[in-house]
C-alpha cells in the first residue's frame, strides 16, 4: 500500500493538507483527487511513500455535544478530561497557550503539542512543529464517509475521527483538538475511554487559533510519536 499526502500553501501559509492510503493502482485517482481538493494555492506538493498496514478495528464511538457559550462547552471538556486524570490547572494553563498562538513566535504549531499528563510539561521536540498524526486512513473511505454524511456528521469528521482513532491506538492518552478555520467552532476531545467526543462550541467565533494537545505517559512518548508518525494504519468501520 502507498501512502499519499497533499499540502498546499499560499504566501508560505499553509491552506490544507490531506492524506489516503491506497493501492499502487489506485495512486493516479488518489493524486488527481487530493490535487482538485484545494482552491486557492501557489504551492502544492504530493509525497507517495510505499508504506507496510496494520489494521485497526473499529473506530472511536462519537457523541456530540452543543452548548450555548465557549466557556461552558470547556468547562464540560474539563470534567470530562479530568476523569482521565488530567488536572483542570493544567488543561486552563494550555487552553490559554491554544488560545493565543502555542508556538513559542506566537502563531499556530504546524501539528499538536505533546504533554505529560502527570505535569503539564510540554515534551514535543520541537515547539513550532508539534508532531503530526500521519499514515491513517479507512479501509472502505466512500462507505464510511456515506455513513457519517447520512447520520449528519461532516466531512471534517471523517477525518478528524480517523486521526484521533490512531493516536489513541498509538498510545496517546487523551487528546484536545480545535480547527484554525474561524468560522467552524466545533472541536473534540478523545479518549478511549470516552470515545471520541464532539462538543460545541470548544473555540470562539472569529478566532484564527488552532489546538491540538496530545496527552502521554511520560516514559511513553517516543514509542507513541514512532507510531503516530511512522506507522500506517487502515480503520475498518465504525
Ligand atoms: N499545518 C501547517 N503546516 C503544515 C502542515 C499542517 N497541518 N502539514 C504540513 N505543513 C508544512 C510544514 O511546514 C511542513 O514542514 P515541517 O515538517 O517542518 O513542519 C511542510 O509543510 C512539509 O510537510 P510534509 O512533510 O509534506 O507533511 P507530512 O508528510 O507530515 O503530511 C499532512 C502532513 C499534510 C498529511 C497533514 O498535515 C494533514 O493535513 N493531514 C490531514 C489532516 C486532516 O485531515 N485534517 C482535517 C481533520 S482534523
Ligand atoms: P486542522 O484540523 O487542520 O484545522 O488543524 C488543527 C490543529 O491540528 C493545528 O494545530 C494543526 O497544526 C494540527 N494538525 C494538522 N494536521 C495535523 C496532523 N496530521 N497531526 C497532528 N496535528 C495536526
């Protein structure tokens, strides 16, 4: 199997980026698709990287939930988290970093950050970059992607759950994510414990900040960015 990843950018700002795992005959349709997906760019580029998969069952179960202000909506993430052991202090204290830009320039990291869920600490190697989940992908995408269009959900969440289904395979304990698209407010925190959890809305309205924390076992985290980054999954079903 091949995994195939598109980014484009636009005066050096990343636009988008998307990624599938296919077959070396389907690696044409793969490249012509992601090349049509986005519209506004002045720099696009494709890697095929010939990759061994692993399969994983089943994905996470997704709940949703909608709330009337930012400040509830993380106040039910906190709680939630903290049943995972993550401290309230130290979910606000990275909010807060989320909020107005965690790379240390000020502007949005380039993947998630990587903390301890013992302390808070920030472990990610490189603090601009953060570590990105790639190779993931679902064995049968038109199916799935049907399923969840039909149960109401979106296309941001076919592939916003495949990535949070792997780094929660990988080893990641918990995870928090937010979207840098000002417009779309919703966000999600995952476990597997508590599946995968959409809630609304997790960022205000307007705000070009991202998020995306994964929290690890201190003595796990270079076995759990290995995988995250280096080993390639296909999600059977949901
Ligand atoms: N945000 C900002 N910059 C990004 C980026 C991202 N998501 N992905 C890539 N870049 C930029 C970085 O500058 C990167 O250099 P770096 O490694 O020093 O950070 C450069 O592009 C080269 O990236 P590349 O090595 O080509 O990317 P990759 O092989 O790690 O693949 C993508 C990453 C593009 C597949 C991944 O970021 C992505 O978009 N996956 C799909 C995510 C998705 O579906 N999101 C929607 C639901 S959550
Ligand atoms: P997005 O979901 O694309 O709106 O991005 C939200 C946040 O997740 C940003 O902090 C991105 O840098 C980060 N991010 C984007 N792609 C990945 C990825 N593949 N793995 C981990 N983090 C990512």
């Amino acid at each position: 199997m091949f995994s195939v990843r598109m980014r484009s950018s636009f005066h050096g700002k990343h636009v988008s980026g998307a990624e599938r795992i296919c077959k070396r005959e389907d690696i044409r349709d793969t490249v012509y698709e992601l090349l049509t997906r986005p519209d506004n760019y002045d720099y696009i580029s494709v890697k095929i990287e010939r990759v061994e998969v692993k399969e994983i069952e089943k994905a996470l179960p997704i709940k949703t939930y909608t709330f009337e202000k930012v400040e509830e909506a993380r106040e039910f993430a906190i709680g939630m988290l903290e049943k995972e052991g993550i401290k309230a202090s130290i979910l606000k204290k990275l909010f807060m970093e989320l909020d107005t830009g965690a790379s240390p320039d000020g502007g949005n990291m380039r993947g998630a950050m990587i903390v301890d869920i013992g302390s808070g600490e920030r472990l990610e190697p490189d603090k601009r970059r953060g570590i990105r989940t790639v190779k993931v992908d679902w064995s049968s995408r038109k199916f799935i992607t049907d399923l969840l269009l039909e149960k109401g959900y979106t296309l941001r969440t076919v592939d916003a759950l495949a990535i949070a289904t792997k780094n929660i395979h990988c080893g990641v304990v918990a995870e928090v994510c937010w979207s840098d698209d000002p417009d779309y407010t919703t966000g999600y925190i995952a476990s597997k414990n508590l599946g995968y959890i959409r809630i609304s809305p997790l960022k205000r309205k307007g705000s070009p900040y991202v998020g995306r924390i994964y929290f690890v076992n201190r003595g796990e985290k270079d076995r759990v960015i290995t995988c995250l980054e280096k080993e390639a999954f296909l999600i059977r079903s949901l």
